[in-house]
C-alpha cells in the first residue's frame, strides 16, 4: 500500500510548495490522453488536491502548482487529457494551446503502461512539435497485475527521448522521473526526438513554409506545427494566422505562464 | 490581413497541391503504423487473469438485460441508505442549533438588546443558517462518500455506456451521461464538465438540460417531501424504502425529462444528428480511503455547505424583515403570499411556496426554511421537532395535500436553476440568448407541468 514518502529518503530533495509559486525557474507541462493519471500525478508532486477520478474527461481546466526538486522551482501546469493534438472539444483545446504556445521547459507525457500503443500517437505528436519532452509510463503496478512487462529501454530507443516508469498512486518511481526532468531542461540529457510523420517532400515543405509563419507572425513557437495544419488546409489555423489571433494566442499563454495562478483554489472546488 | 501571411497562406496552398491529395493520411497512417511498432517491441504481455474479471463484471454491468436496472438498483439504494442514515443527525443538529437560538435570544432580552435586533440575528440570520445546516450536512455527508467511490471505482464511463442508446436517439451526446451525473452534485459542475462534448450542438443540449438532474442543494427539499408526505403513510419498517423508491422516481422522471427536451431540442432549435465518439471503460480501481474522504467531504460537501451558507444568512434575514414589517395588519410575506396564491393555486402550490422559491433563487438549498420560516411567521417560534410536527404544520395548518407534495417535487426537479448555475451556463456559452434560454426553458417546463398535473388531478380527485 502506499507509504508516506515524504519521510523517506529518496525524497529528501522535493518540496511540495502547493499554490505557492511565488518565483519559478522552470515550467513543466504534463499532456497524456484522459485518464493515464496526470492530475495523481501533478497532486504526488505539488501536494495539492486536484480532483481525481477513475473516468476519462474529469480534468477539464489548466490547474498550475509547484514544487522544488534539486533546488530548482518547477511550475507544473496539469492539463486535460487528450487523444490528439488536432482535436477540437474545449478541454481539449486548452491543452492543445498550452502545448503549442506556452512554451513549457519540458513536456512530460504521462501514458498509461496497460495501453502503450493508443498512447503512442499522442507522444508521436508532441515529438513533432518539441523536442524536450520525457514520457512517464504511468500504471507501472496495473500492467503488472495484468502479466505486462515494459521494456523502457526500448522505449526510450525508438522515441529519442526518455521513458520512465512511475506509479503516481503510490509515489514509486516519481524520484527519477524528476531527475529526468532535470537533466531533459538543463540540456544533460540530449534528446534526438523521432519525428514521423510524411515523405521527404512534405518535410520539405515544411521547411519551406517555416521562416514564411516566422515572418508572418514573429517571436511564434511551433511554426513547424502551423506549417503542416497550413498543408493540411486547416482554416481555423489560417484565419488564426491572417487575423492576428494566433500572436494574441500566443501572448496570451505566455502572460498566463507569468502569472502565479491562485486559481486552483476556486477550480479545485468542482 | 498582412503582407507576410498572405504570402504564407498562397505558398502552403501550392505546396498542397504539389503533394497531392493524401499526404496526411501518409502521414497519419506512418504515426499509427510506427506506435504500434514501437508499442509491439516495449511490451511483452503473458496470459491475464485480471483483465478476465474485469471484463466478466463489465458483462453484467453494462449488458443489455442487466445494466439499466442495476443502475437503478445502486442509485435506489444509496438514497435508501442516504435518508435512512440522515434522519436521527439531522433531527439531533436541528435540536442542538435550536437550544442554542433559545438561550441566545434569551440572553439577549435580558441583557435588553432591543426586540428587533434579536430577532434580526437569531431568529432571522441564525436560524436560516441553522436550517441548512442542519437540513443539508447529514445526507451530502452520506452521499457524497458513495457517489466518489464509485465515481473512483471506474463505474461512471459504464453509466455513459449504458445510456448511450437512449441519448443517441434523442440527438444527444453520449458523454451527456458524464455531465449528468456531474450534476448531482452541482449543476455548475456539470455544465462545467460538459466541456468533454466536441460539437457545440450537443454540447448545449447538455448545457441546457443539465438542470433537470436534482443538485444536491434540492435533494434536501425531495428527501424532505418524500419522507413527510409518502413515507409516512407506510408502516415504519417501509417508511424509509418508500421514500427512497420516491426519490428514485423524480430521478427517473428527471432523467426522462432530460431526453425528453434533447429529442425536442436537437429536432428544433439545435438541429442535427447525434455524433459518433469514443469512449474508454477504464479499469475497475480500488478507491484510496484518503482520497475518496477528501474529495467527498472537503471539496463536495463543504464547499456546497460554505455556499448554501452564504447565501442563506442573507436570506433569513429577508424573510424576518419581510415577516416583520407590517402593512395594515398584515406581514410583507404575507401580502407577497396572497399576491401570488392565485398563480401557486393554479399550479397546485400556493403563493409562500412561490415567494420561498423567488427568494431561492441564488441557492436552492433555502427552499424549504424559507417556506417554513414564512409559514411558521414571527409571533409563533414554533420549533419542528420531528416529522409529524412538520407534516401537522403543511398539512393541518397550511392546507397542504399530497397534490401539493407532489407538484413540489416536480417544481424542484423542474425549475429555473439557481443563480450560479445560470452565470456559469454565460460563462461557459458567452452568450445571454442561452443563459437567458437555459433559465426560462425549464422554469416554463416546470409551470406547465405543474399546471397539467394540477388540473388532472382535480379533474380525477
């Protein structure tokens, strides 16, 4: 069962600081599909009570709190699950925006070690769009139960970024996972993401219509994702770019990611 | 639109057309085809045997035959368990707030603080306070804890499977049946979790029917009528059964009401088909203890306590003015109540019900102590020890009949939703046309039946 870690020893180095932000040096997102356990997740580390479920879809807002490891203060902003980064519901939109404009230190994408192959999809996206990312396998101790072994080496391999086994519940595993971190945003540990997607062409493409955004909307992260919703035809995107709403988008995020969000204590409430 | 990102748009559509027309399905299928790859190499999986019992529960559970009425069999029981476990709390808080109103008041008038300033705060602000309080802690303390443990048990997705039929052929979304079970404990909440719809059509009709789910803050006033009015006309021993069969039929009614108005609205206003989604039945979880106490009884049932607290201080100290000042003889209250009785007799109530549900309108929690407190008037601080005092008062003195519990419950299950509800539905919509729409539909649904109810009744009766 689970047992309070923050008496032991490993945990030495992480303080759970809540609401309290106050200065952060570092802004950690956590993205993963509904359900994998990003809000047990951002709760184990902040020490804050979001609220947790066992359905998909129960996170619904941005829920921020910090936490200082290694004498470093993190912001970790708990986002809503998503299956994909180019869905539309509004929850998750917010994660979408946040991933694409708020500019986090680190990513990390918490998948759920019962289904690695569904979960994939989401970390193949976000691999397209950053570079810094680390994937924590979450219910390390649900895919024992059910005869399941997890070879994170392989893992880590194939995508080009780290791949940590956690168990959020419990605490096991968290210890690494934020050294991982660590390394991933001082640049320690290199990170040589596998990017998939299209033909020789369409990466062509891409890199054709990269310094186009960059001119069309200066100081914008992500251009290369706009780039391939541009080939896509996606006209949302498009009238984002033409009318300038993509630069308020992206000021906007980074004005929020300033903000020491008392928030929480209202949102938590739902 | 600027120079650069015009050029921008012009480049990337002769690039589209240069790479011709299934570039991205490529694209998509070379994700899909690599994950499954890279998932194949990570993971060796043996033969499970957990995995076999959750899918031989979820047989049962969400299985054609089965899954509806065990539904209803959980949710009549946790309300049989709710009522039976409030009853002696409730009574104890309500005796013990009360003393204390007593000896306070008591003390005031020797200590000759002067008659209105006492009644003011104890028999005014204190006693709203103490009704709530004593009213709404006991069931949420019981309810809440039962409904997070299934909520964390994995059971809730299964409910949405199990419903998804009916909500398909209304026009709806299936993910309705999250939000609607969100809404037990607070509309706002569930509006708020509607967020999970992807169109915005269905995404209103969940919107907009939130309210026919009974909020916590009227569960208080159904448990109330239900125990008085049906569980007292059965043997002890059935008493509390037939209240809680009671409670599970508004539910049902509510429930029927919600699919009802999703078929009307997404064959009028919000026309369209009902969309195809997916949705994962998670694991079956052992809750955690700590968290399922935290959850349910600090951020559930104090934060809905805190408000309804809020707003019933205030409230009290309303109606004592209003059951204070005199016109010609009679109370403002009571003036207000004979104003409207004519409209409360229509619909088979009478103008305080109406006047407390006027007054009601930040917070549904204060219906009932304001129609008590308007009923009970200044002059006699009558204290309702038990039930029978209760049902002495609404039936002997203020001619209630069982038309009249009746149409209370449907005009609580019906109704405008509270104040909060209808901002958050603005916020949420930013629109007034919705909110606006969101407040009047079912207040008008509610007249309407209430009226049709009434006149069938008296046509029978």
């Amino acid at each position: 069962m689970s047992h309070n870690c923050e008496t032991c020893a490993s945990f030495s180095e992480l303080a759970r600081m809540g609401v309290n932000l106050g200065k952060f040096d570092r802004v950690v997102a956590l993205a993963g599909n509904p359900n994998t356990g990003k809000s047990t997740l951002f709760n184990a580390l902040t020490g804050l009570k979001q609220h947790t479920g066992n359905w998909p879809g129960k996170t619904v807002t941005r829920a921020e709190g910090g936490f200082e490891f290694n004498k470093v203060r993190y912001k970790l902003v708990d986002l809503p699950g998503t299956y994909s980064l180019l869905s539309a519901s509004s929850d998750e939109e917010i994660a979408r925006d946040f991933l694409l404009f708020g500019t986090p230190d680190v990513t990390v994408v918490v998948i759920d070690a019962t289904a690695i192959e569904r979960n994939l999809n989401l970390v193949l996206q976000v691999l397209e769009i950053t570079s810094r990312v680390v994937v924590a396998v979450n219910l390390m101790d649900e895919a024992a139960r059910k005869g399941m072994e997890i070879d994170l080496r392989s893992l880590s391999r194939d995508l080009g970024v780290p791949a940590v086994g956690i168990v959020a519940r419990t605490g096991e595993g968290l210890q690494g996972l934020l050294t991982t971190v660590d390394g991933v945003a001082s640049g320690e540990i290199k990170t040589q993401p596998l990017r998939v997607a299209g033909t020789p062409e369409f990466q062509r493409a891409v890199a054709e219509l990269v310094p186009l955004i960059q001119e069309a909307a200066p100081g914008v992260p992500n251009a290369r994702w706009i780039a391939i919703r541009l080939l896509d035809g996606d006209a949302e995107v498009e009238s984002a770019l033409t009318s300038g709403r993509l630069a308020d988008l992206v000021s906007g995020q980074q004005k929020n990611a300033e903000r020491f969000s008392q928030k929480i204590a209202l949102q938590g409430a739902q | 639109m600027t120079q650069p990102a015009a050029i921008a748009l012009q480049r990337a559509a002769e690039l589209r057309q240069s790479l011709g027309t299934n570039f991205r399905d490529e694209a998509v299928r070379s994700i899909y085809g690599e994950a499954a790859r890279i998932a194949a190499r990570a993971t060796v999986t043996a033969n499970s045997v957990r995995a076999g019992l959750d899918q031989r529960i979820d047989r049962i559970v969400t299985s054609p035959v089965f899954g509806l009425p065990i539904m209803a069999i959980m949710l009549g029981t946790i309300f049989w368990v709710t009522i039976t476990g409030a009853n002696v709390p409730s009574a104890l808080l309500a005796d013990g707030f009360f003393w204390f109103e007593d000896v306070a008041a008591g003390a005031f008038a020797r200590w000759g603080v002067p008659w209105w300033i006492t009644g003011f705060i104890w028999h005014g602000v204190y006693k709203g306070l103490a009704w709530v309080i004593s009213v709404m802690l006991p069931p949420m303390a019981i309810f809440f804890p039962m409904f997070t443990i299934l909520e964390d048990l994995g059971y809730l997705p299964r409910v949405a499977f199990n419903l998804d039929f009916l909500f398909k052929s209304a026009g709806a979304h299936g993910k309705q049946a999250l939000t609607m079970a969100m809404g037990f404990g607070c509309n706002a909440a569930g509006i708020i979790a509607t967020r999970v719809i992807n169109s915005p059509r269905e995404r209103l009709i969940a919107i907009l029917t939130n309210n026919f789910v009974p909020c916590n803050g009227r569960f208080p006033t159904l448990i109330m009528l239900a125990t008085v009015f049906v569980g007292a006309s059965f043997s002890p021993g059935f008493a509390s059964l037939a209240a809680a069969g009671t409670v599970l039929l508004v539910v049902l009614i509510g429930v029927v009401f919600t699919l009802a108005v999703s078929w009307a609205l997404s064959r009028t206003i919000l026309r369209g088909e009902a969309s195809a989604f997916t949705l994962e039945l998670p694991p079956y979880r052992r809750p955690g203890v700590m968290r399922i106490l935290y959850t349910s009884l600090i951020d559930r049932t104090l934060f809905v306590l805190w408000r309804a607290m809020l707003t019933a201080a205030p409230a009290g100290a309303v109606i004592w003015i209003l059951a204070n000042i005199y016109v010609g003889g009679t109370s403002l209250a009571q003036h207000t109540a004979n104003y409207l009785n004519p409209l409360g007799h229509a619909i088979g109530l009478d103008g305080v019900i109406l006047l407390a549900y006027i007054i009601a309108i930040p917070a549904n929690e204060i219906v009932v102590p304001t129609m008590l407190m308007v009923y009970l008037g200044t002059g006699m601080m009558t204290e309702l020890d038990s039930m029978d005092d209760l049902r002495t008062l609404l039936v002997d003195k203020n001619g209630w009949t069982l038309l009249t519990a009746v149409n209370l419950m449907l005009f609580s299950l019906l109704h405008n939703p509270c104040a909060t509800t209808i901002l958050t539905i603005y916020k949420e919509t930013l629109s007034k046309k919705w909110a606006t729409i969101g407040a009047l539909l079912p207040l008008g649904l509610a007249f309407i039946t209430c009226f049709l109810v009434a006149v069938i009744w008296r046509a029978i009766a």
